[in-house]
DNA sequence: GCTCCATGTCAACGACTGTTGACTTTAGAA
DNA sequence: TTCTAAAGTCAACAGTCGTTGACATGGAGC
C-alpha cells in the first residue's frame, strides 16, 4: 500500500527552526566541511535548494545555527570559594542542553570564522564573569584563558574524541575534579 | 631569461620524507578534510599521483604522518611534588618541536580514526606515567583522562582556536598555573 | 653505447560539493 | 471561485576532490 506521505504544512517559521536545528544536529556530529547541505535538508525533509533560499549561504548558516548563549549564572552571590564547583557544574549543564556547544567547538578547529565565534564567545561572555571575581583587566584576560583551555579540554574529550573513563564519570565527581582548578584559575595565583 | 628549474635528483627516501613533511604541515594547518592531496604534493613540489602510489590513499598518508610520540621523561627519579610542572614544560616544548601533534589534535575532532590514534596515544603513552604514580588502574584512567583533558584543551586554545592571551603568555607563567593542575590529577584528590 | 626498472608526470574518471534559475504547488486574500 | 505571492521542488551548473592507468624519464648495470 503507497501512502503519500504527508507533507507538512507549509510555514515559513516551522521550516526555518527544522533547518536551524538539523543544521546544529549536523554541524555539531561532523564538522563544518563535512556537514553537507544536502544531509542538512535530509535531516529537516526538505530540498537543498531551500537552505540557500533560507540563509543564503553555508558560511550564513551555520553563523545563524552556531549562535551561542552560554546562560552563565550570576556568581557574585555565592561564598567567593563556591564559585569554581558552581561554574564548572553549570557547563556540565550547558553542554547537554543543546547541540551548539558542540558544534561550534567541532567547526572552531577548521574553520576561522567559527574560530573566531568562540573566541567571541569567551571574551564576552566568561570574561566579564571573571573580570567581576578579579583585580586588573589584563589579569582578568588571563584567568579567563585558563578557564576555558581547561573547559573546552574537558568538552572536546568527553564530547568530541570520546576518551571512555571522562565519558563515563559522573557530573559530582567531575565537579569534584575540575572545581577546583577553575577555582584557582579564577581566585587563585600560580604556582600554588 | 629562463632557467630550467633543477629536478631534485630522483631518491625515493627523500621524496617520501618531503611528502610526509608536506602531510604534516597541511594537516596541522587546515585540518583532515581540507588538506588535500593536491595541496599537500604542491608543498612537496610533486605530483598528487606521487603520494597516492608512495601511500596508498589519503587515510593512509594520514596515518603515517601523524605517528605521533610524545617522548615522555622518566618521572620516577623527581621528587613526586615536582612531577606536575615538569610534565606541563615537557608538553611546552613538545608542541612546539614539529607540526604532527597540532595535525592530530585538529584531525581528530572530524576523523575518527584520527580521533581514535588519539585516545591511543594517550592510553599507551600518558596512561603508564599516570599508572606509576598512582593507585589502582582505574584510578589511574581516571587521572589520564583529567590530564589529558587538561593538556589537550590548552593545546587547542593556543595553538589552534588562539585565544590571545594564551598565545601570549611566556612558558614559565603557564607552568605556574598548569603545573598545579596536573599535579592534582596525577597525585591529589577531588575535592581540594 | 644500450637496457630496464624505479621514479615521476599527465590527463582524465566518477563522485560529490555549494549554488543557481526555472518551474510547480499551496494557502489565503479578493 | 479566481488570482497571486509565498513556499517548495527539480535539474543542472561549475568547481573540486581522491584516485587511476597510461605514458615519459632518468640513472645504475651490462
């Protein structure tokens, strides 16, 4: 028995959030160069031809699909020792919550302008979290750096290349590990 | 005037060598899928057909270039407080002496089998210097992973994301800020 | 000198890519 | 119902990719 199957109706705003989303779904499993457009329009069950119409380039639609929020809390109500432990349990959150995170970090490391996204990201969004907890500008610059050398090390194994005992460890004992060395990149000095 | 440029004199070994330098070099720079083969004979000053018929295919290449040893000091003859630091400054130099951990670190987060050569090296080759300062052999997973995490995320914000203050940064300061780091997941606890 | 095999070149193949323009279909206004 | 602009489809383009087989060339041994 062929049955038609049954198209969906036709809305512009619906169409657009599919593509949006199957575009994160590929971004974020292959990379920039090997997530087609044409797997991308498979994904959301339309033709190719109807991504370009949409966001009229790859480079434009992955800068649409790759917009990231990190929602980083408000710390500055917390004791000022709980801050590391905080932060690091909200991007353990965060990475779940959506396919972004990730896909930008898989297209960061071939692709300059996405490279570039994530430096933004950082500097604007973790950067001025830090600078907040810390003394001078430049230190403040710094200390962000290595949170997120220490952040997206921790994303890019469990997420990316998959090294099984961090895939497999619990959200609390991650904390338990990697609290207190954003800790001390935050609030510490070097050295001790 | 034109001169007739001067024909390397034809040696197998040397050509196979520039290959492999050529492979590492684009690899490190734009990635598995963006080096290609035409790029990579062009580096060497061949034809694309050379490479395929000194290895076979691009995944072969691939893998030929990018055996990667860490070269790892014996660590067993420090005082066990110093082990962290000096495993931070032996992977700041070790970056730096030539192209093929950077080409595995950008290959791996789009090619599986890079990815895979990747937990390997530092299963075989970070997981027995962890192994001989710890515990049990979970235990001493667990810290590879962290170490690894670590390492692995500073090398990608330095070397490939450039995150600016990062790149600036003398040896010395992120050894004093690492080095703590790593000495906790090679010899301390969670927690603190 | 000549021969022969390793070394290297050349042109082309089939597959896949992003992108385009012409075409068709649908929903809603008139 | 009729008409129209929006929404979606289709086939094809030009370019690039990895890879291949036929061909050219050079140097070591006779």
């Amino acid at each position: 028995m062929t049955r038609k199957q049954s198209p969906r109706p036709r809305d512009a705003e619906a169409t657009r959030a599919a593509i949006l989303d199957a575009a994160r779904l590929r971004f974020a499993a292959d990379g920039y160069e090997r997530a087609t457009i044409r797997a991308i329009a498979a994904e959301a069950g339309i033709d190719p031809a109807l991504v370009i119409r949409y966001f009229g380039n790859k480079e434009k639609l992955f800068a649409a699909a790759a917009e990231l929020d990190l929602g980083l809390p408000d710390l500055s109500s917390l004791p000022r020792s709980r801050v590391g432990a905080a932060l690091v349990a909200h991007f353990l959150v965060r990475w779940e919550a959506d396919d972004i995170f990730i896909a930008l970090l898989r297209a960061a490391t071939t692709n300059e302008a996405a490279a570039s996204r994530m430096r933004a990201v950082f500097a604007e969004q973790v950067g001025p979290l830090v600078a907040s907890l810390s003394g001078s500008a430049a230190e403040a610059q710094i200390r962000a750096g290595l949170v997120s050398s220490q952040i997206l090390g921790m994303a890019l194994c469990r997420y990316v290349l998959n090294v099984p005992p961090l895939v497999g460890m619990k959200d609390e004992e991650l904390v338990g590990w990697m609290g207190p060395t954003i800790q001390r990149y935050l609030t510490g000095s070097a050295g001790k």
